[in-house]
C-alpha cells in the first residue's frame, strides 16, 4: 500500500537522523494517511487522505 494522500498527493519525504554527536543516517517520513469513506458526486468511495487534508475540510467525511 503506497503512503500517499489521494487528494494532495503528498508522499513520503526524506531527511536525516541527527544524533546528539551530531552524527547523520538518513530517515523517511511518511505522511500520517487515513482511510476514510468519502462523498463524491453523491456517492461514496473510500480514500487515502492525510490528516491536514481531512482537517482543513478538502473532503466531506460520509456518515
């Protein structure tokens, strides 16, 4: 299952783990993707949304 927003296409990003001697390995962040069932044209689909997507109201949550 790949780690990406269906509506912001927001993926996994890289960076690095710097410990306290300053040392570097690198370290992937996902995004925090949630599977919500989803109103779309009057009727429902089930998404992978992140939560900042789902926060700011970009999708209506079906009940």
């Amino acid at each position: 299952m790949a780690r990406v927003c269906d509506v912001c296409g927001k993926g996994k990003m890289m960076g690095n783990n710097v410990s306290h001697a300053n040392n570097r390995s690198k370290k992937i962040f996902f995004p925090n993707v949630q599977t919500v069932r989803v109103v779309i044209k009057g009727g429902t689909k089930k998404m992978r949304v992140c939560t900042r997507c789902l926060r700011s109201g970009m999708v209506k949550k079906a009940s």
